[in-house]
C-alpha cells in the first residue's frame, strides 16, 4: 500500500468513525448514516483507484 493509499484509507476510517458517532448521538438517522458510508467508501475507491 503507497503513503497515499494508507492516508485515504486512514480519512476514511475517521470519517466512518464520525459518521457512527453522529448516528449513535442521535445527529443522524441509520438510513443517512449508511448513506454516508457509501459515499465514504466510494470516495475511498476513487482516491485507491481499485
């Protein structure tokens, strides 16, 4: 794994963490959280290129 691919994986894992947190608080709905992992993921595989 490159520098690159380590640091998209590392933002991608804060930003899930985040995502869970806000669910968990109450600041987002299931739905929405799962929504936004999917982009998160998307992103990641765009950034990875794989």
């Amino acid at each position: 794994m490159t520098s690159e691919q380590a640091e998209a994986h590392d933002a991608f894992r804060v930003t899930v963490n985040g995502v869970w947190a806000s669910v968990i608080a109450g600041r987002m709905s299931d739905d929405d959280g799962w929504a936004a992992v999917g982009d998160a993921l998307a992103e990641l595989r765009d950034e990875v290129g794989e």
